[in-house]
C-alpha cells in the first residue's frame, strides 16, 4: 500500500530539497510538496526542488487559501503535513470539511522560553491543535513547547529536519589532507536577528588580541550588509547556492553563529557534518544537540561581543585540537542525515495514518491488513 503525503511548507532550502528527495523515492510514499518560492534573503533556487513533485508559490500565490485549498485536494492525500500555525492558509486547510478523513501532522521549532504569548497559545491555538493527530518538533527546546501546549507526549516525535549528509562528510577528509584552514566562517542572513552587528565588534577585537588574526568569511546576504565592507580581515562572499559552497566549507577552520533568535538553525548542523569547530549562542535552539561545550565548540551568551571574542581567541588558541573538534561534530550531526530522515517519517507517516484510519474507520485498516 502507498501513502499519499502532502507537505504545505515555507521556504525551500537545500536541506529539506534533499529529504524530500530521498523519502520521494521511496516505493511506499507518494510525496508532494506545496511551498514558497525563495524569499529575496535567501534566494535559493528552484533547481533545488528538481525530482520532487511539487508546486512552488510566488508571493501572492501565498496568501491565496482557495488556490492552496485546490492545490492540496488535488492530490488527495491520505496525510497532510502542516508547517507549524504562522500561515493561516495552511492553518485553515485543518479546519476544511474535505480534509476530516486526511491524518494531520504538524511541524514545529519554536523552542520554549516562557514568554506569555507561549503561555496563552494553548488557548488560542486550541481549537488547532484538536484537529492535530501528531507533531513533529525540531529538538529538546520545541519539545516542551509543544508539551506545554497541551499535546500529549505520545503524539509528538523528535526529527523535523534532516541535511544531505553525505554531501559533508567527506570535507572533514579532505580539510586534513592538508593543514587545518585558520579561518572563521559565518553563513546566514546579514540581519539584526543573525547577530551580524555583534560578530563585527567581536571580530574587531579578536584582531586586536593576536598578532595573526584569522580571516573572517560571511556568506549571505541582507540589509546589514554594509557593516562587512572596508573591514581588515573580512570577505563577504555574499549569497551562494549550495552546490557552491562545498569549497568555502572545506577552506572554514571553525564556524560562527552569532545570533540573536534562532529556533533551531540548520546551519549548525550543516557546520557540524562539515567536521568543523562550532562557536554559537545559548538562543541556538539545535545547539542543545549538536554542541558540547570544550568537544566539539563554544557556546555564549547572546549580544555579547566580548565573549564572542574570547570564543574566538580561545580556538585560535587551541589550534591544534581543531581537527578533533571538528570529528566529533560529524558524529553529532550524523543523526541528521536524509537517510536517517526518512526512515524516521516513514514511521512517523504511517503511524499518524494508521491511528487516523483506526479512529475513523476501524474496518478499512483490518481489511487493508487481509489484502
């Protein structure tokens, strides 16, 4: 028997591309995926989605619910994936008639702070959430989030995101093929929320503590791109698609992620299976998994370009261990690769239809099960 799913998602990127990807060419899922277009910070191309079936949405197809409401009915799906509460065109496909029968997973990274927005959304999402059969969080933090919403624990599975892991591995190999690149790289949007402005001063006095200060590199692009040009020791590459930045990876002796905000930034765990020395802040939500502190990185607190520069400094310093650092962030990025990805929706798909098909009609799956 094949399962029809259906993800209506946000935008694309290289690393959900290739998860869908590889859970697409499995015989006992049909996948089709509904998403935007690439935002102009990000830019992503559309190639990326080449091989997955799917309808990709320009700004004002977006907000269009009929449009997706069409787009989703057509494919009839057995399972429906719904990307967190935000977008309410998606939000509402929840609440359509024709969807009753349709298991519905949603996604979630939102990591839990306490705020009292998150304290009243179970009530404001309520009526959401009762029509939700399972969620699907990004990690620790988005787990008791979701927990404090009200969903029940055996309803909520750990696994959102996967990267094409295999396409970084191997940069650690070739990266101590020779001697280990003394460089820092930053990849993200040149924005407020990336901490931008603070990686900059931390730079800066980095530089003014060692006689032979790395380079720092930044890829991306945003409105704060200004604050990297005419600065000693900075190259801004500015926004890369994937298949071109597999050279910048190999030539980064440790990563940075400044941020401010970050739910669960995928570029750690890119960073990670790219075998490399990782510095981020405590508001990284992935970081709860992929970084342990003097293993394989540093993390700090956030608007503090002090401690950036101390973090800095400190792996200049330890030099000589950075190879090792960056061994052991594969090994905590390696849950995350597509293959692993998808073994764990394939269970995730078929229970939430199982349990659906249970609770609607109990005959339907025992006679499925004769056949």
């Amino acid at each position: 028997m094949t399962i029809k799913v259906v993800f209506c998602w946000s935008d694309i990127s290289g690393y959900m591309a290739a998860c869908w990807l590889a859970l697409h060419k499995l015989p006992e899922v049909d996948v089709f995926v509904v998403a935007f277009q690439a935002r102009t910070e990000t830019a992503f191309s559309d190639q990326l989605m080449q091989g997955i079936p799917c309808r990709l949405l320009d700004i004002q197809e977006r907000q269009d619910t009929n449009l997706i409401k069409r787009l989703v009915l057509a494919e009839s799906p057995d399972v429906l994936v719904l990307c967190g509460w935000l977008h309410k065109p998606y939000r509402q496909l929840a609440f359509t008639s024709e969807f009753h029968e349709t298991g519905l997973i949603m996604t979630m990274d939102t990591p839990w702070w306490g705020t009292w927005k998150q304290h009243l959304a179970s009530w404001f999402l309520r009526s959401y959430l009762q029509r939700i059969n399972s969620v699907v969080v990004a990690g620790e933090r988005s787990w008791q989030y979701a927990s404090r919403l009200g969903i029940q624990p055996a309803n909520i599975a750990r696994g959102v995101y996967g990267i094409d892991y295999d396409a970084w591995s191997p940069l650690w190999e070739k990266r101590i093929q020779s001697e280990w690149p003394r460089s820092f790289l930053f990849v993200g949007r040149y924005v407020p929320i990336k901490g931008v402005d603070v990686l900059v001063k931390a730079y800066q006095i980095y530089r003014s503590q060692v006689s032979h200060p790395w380079n720092l590199v930044c890829c991306g692009q945003g409105a704060l791109e200004s604050k990297l040009e005419g600065q000693p020791g900075i190259e801004n590459r500015g926004f890369l698609q994937p298949t071109e930045m597999s050279q910048v990876w190999q030539s980064a002796g440790a990563f940075i992620l400044p941020s401010r905000f970050d739910p669960w930034p995928l570029a750690l765990i890119e960073a990670a299976a790219a075998g490399l020395p990782i510095i981020c802040t405590d508001t990284c939500g992935s970081a709860v998994e992929v970084i342990r502190p003097w293993y394989n990185g540093l993390i700090i607190p956030q608007e503090d370009p002090t401690a950036l520069a101390q973090a800095m400094l400190t792996l200049h310093q330890e030099y000589a261990e950075l190879s090792i650092w960056g061994k052991r962030s594969q090994q905590l990025a390696a849950p995350y690769a597509a293959n692993i990805w998808v073994r764990r929706w394939q269970q995730i798909i078929h229970n939430t239809y199982q349990a659906n098909t249970v609770k609607k009609n109990p005959s339907k799956l025992v006679n499925e099960q004769l056949n």
